[in-house]
C-alpha cells in the first residue's frame, strides 16, 4: 500500500484559486497499482465546478 497525502493548489479558468487536500491510497502488486482510492473536500471541490462550469 503506498499512501500519498499533497496539497494542491491552481488557479481556476475563473482567474479565482483553487486548493484542496488529497489523499490518494494505492494498492501495489507486482509494482502495479491495482486499486487506487482518492480522498478529497468534495465542498471545495463542487464550489470550483459550479464556478467553472459557468464560466
């Protein structure tokens, strides 16, 4: 399992930034992923997509 934790931050086509918090988990076989789940603030994430979507 490895287990990445990162800041993103961007800024939008609104010319407002964006930035949130991920955590992404991979399960490893044979140095492969074969599973990926990703963690994010779907809050943050839904105000830039209805901002952008919009624009």
């Amino acid at each position: 399992m490895v287990i990445v934790l990162w800041d993103g931050e961007a800024t939008a086509r609104d010319g407002r930034p964006y930035r949130n918090t991920y955590t992404w988990y991979f399960r490893m076989k044979d140095d492969q992923v074969i599973e990926a789940i990703a963690f994010l603030d779907m809050s943050k994430f839904t105000e830039l997509w209805t901002r952008v979507s919009h624009s």
